[in-house]
C-alpha cells in the first residue's frame, strides 16, 4: 500500500498562505499606491480602531515690534478615527489527490487567485470611498476662482479626445487653488480614458516624464504634476443623461488625503467531512477614511458617446 505525506503541507500551509496572500495583496493593490497607509501594522481583527494625529494645516503668522512680547500660540492635533470595519474572506477547498499530484505549486496558484480577488474587492470599495468623500467637486470647483466645472449628476463632463488632457490639467488647477502639495498627487482614470491619452500626447516621453512613454503595470506615467494610473475600478453610477447613461468618478489628489489599512489576520486549513483534502479559509479586514477632503478632487464625467 502506498501511503502520501500530508503532514508538511498541513502542518506549514496556513503560515505560509497568509503571508503569501498578504504579499501578492499588498504589491497588487492600488490603494497602497493613492492612499496612506502608515497605520497598516496597527490592526489585528474587525473592529479595530486607530487614531490618526492630524497637524494644523497653519500657523498663525504676527507682526513683529520691537521690544514687546511676542505671543505664542498652542498648536492642537486633530484625533481622527479610522475603524476597520470591512472584513472579506477567500475559501476553498483542495482534494487529497490533487494536492499529492499538484505539489506545492497549486497553493502559488490559488494564493495568487486569492490575493487578486481581495484586490478588486478592496480597490473598489476604496476608490468609491475617495470619489464620493472628494472635498473639490461641482459646476464651481476651485477654492480661489470658483471656475472650474467638473459635473454634477445630469450634466456630466463629456470626456473626448479633444479635451481628455484639458481635463486633467483643470483637477491639477482645482488642487493648486486649494493649496496642496504637487509631491504624492495621483490621479486614476477608466481605460477609455486612457485610450484617449495613448493616442495623443501621452505617448510622448516628455509629457509622460517616463523615458519610454510606455504604460506599465497600472502606472501610465505623468501628466502634469500627476502619477497617473489606470482602474477599471472606480465608482460608476447611472445618470439621469439619457445619451450618456453611465459616469465614473474619476479620483485625484495626493496620498496623505486617505488612509487604508489591512491585513489578512487569520488563515485556517481544516479537512474535507465528506471526502479526502482540505478547506482553506483567510481573512482579510480593512479600513479606508478620507481624512482630508480637501486634498481631493473628483471629476464626474462620461465617455464620449461618439468617439
């Protein structure tokens, strides 16, 4: 009679798919790319709850005169929360035979499948949060001029060829109006979009600061003062436009506007009750807050209904 070692797998698998999990997560996801994510190391399960210091955004500035005291002010922090309250989990099962057949590569696999599943999930759920928590919005954007129009539900901004690069430089307008910083800004934009940039100027090296101007793993290059990406993730809502039915809510701003963190905090291997192998199971928890509104725009727009 043969017999199959199952101890190994058993025994280290857990470990080693956690880990797994989380590393192929965390190099997957975009949000680690847009968002803060300081806090990561600080949550151990569901309903965790971290506290965010937030510095003044100013200083009281005072005219000097000679020989009279000067006042000193007391600087506050600003205590915002950040609940991790979203918990997602990934599960499945794995014959006896098919792991003594498959060896080790199949965890890889469903490691992978796993890792990108939470990703999409996440992304989403995150990238939703940004556009609807955005502090510049609406027909008047832009904190000094009030100038800029970037749509409103019914009247959305009908992205074209033509315009697709005017409108990524007007969200850059909207943020230097509203004093925030040019290091860390982002932007992510729908493919369609994109194709309409990688047809035009984008594909050039100098406006893409990249020296190739090829687009790479999500990251397209630079427009701007923006890092731009590409999601096929971001809020899209049905508008009461009848020739341009769906909208998206494209996000830009800088990384310190919102904070995200998780961790797969618990993966268990148990067998199969009727049958021979094993159920897998992990979990992931996280939390996502706009925590300054005011370093991000959004832009509510369409596709060209005839590009």
């Amino acid at each position: 009679m043969t017999t199959y070692p199952s101890s190994g797998l058993i025994k280290y698998a857990p470990v080693i798919f956690s880990k797994k999990v989380m590393k192929l997560f965390t190099e997957a996801t975009i949000c680690n790319e847009i968002t803060n994510n300081d806090f990561q190391g600080e949550i151990t399960g569901k309903g965790d709850k971290v506290e965010i210091r937030v510095a003044p955004t100013s200083m009281n500035v005072n005219d000097y005169v000679i020989n009279t005291d000067i006042i000193f002010e007391t600087p506050g922090e600003e205590a915002r929360e950040l609940l991790i309250d979203q918990s997602k989990y990934v599960a499945f099962k794995l014959d006896e035979v098919d792991k003594i057949q498959s060896d080790i590569g199949l965890m890889n696999v469903f490691a992978e499948r796993a890792a990108n599943s939470l990703d999409i999930d996440t992304s989403r759920s995150v990238l939703s949060t940004m556009g609807l928590g955005a502090g510049n919005v609406g027909l008047t954007a832009g904190k000094i001029s009030n100038s800029f129009n970037l749509g409103v539900a019914g009247t959305p901004i009908q992205i074209t060829a033509a315009n697709a690069l005017e409108s990524i430089v007007d969200l850059g307008t909207v943020l230097d109006e509203a004093d925030v910083p040019q290091e860390g800004r982002f932007i992510v934009l729908p493919a369609w979009f994109c194709n309409y940039l990688k047809k035009g100027d984008l594909k050039r090296a100098d406006v893409t600061g990249d020296s190739t101007g090829l687009i790479r793993t999500g990251l397209i290059g630079e427009i701007d003062t923006f890092k731009v990406y590409r999601s096929n993730l971001l809020k899209t809502v049905v508008d009461s436009n009848i020739n341009l039915p769906t909208a998206f809510h494209v996000v830009a701003g800088v990384t310190d506007a919102t904070t995200f963190a998780s961790q797969v905090t618990k993966t268990e291997t148990t067998p199969v009750e009727n049958g021979f192998g094993e159920k897998w199971k992990s979990l992931l928890v996280y939390g996502k807050k706009v925590i300054q509104p005011e370093a991000l725009a959004m832009l509510y727009c369409t596709k060209d209904a005839v590009a």
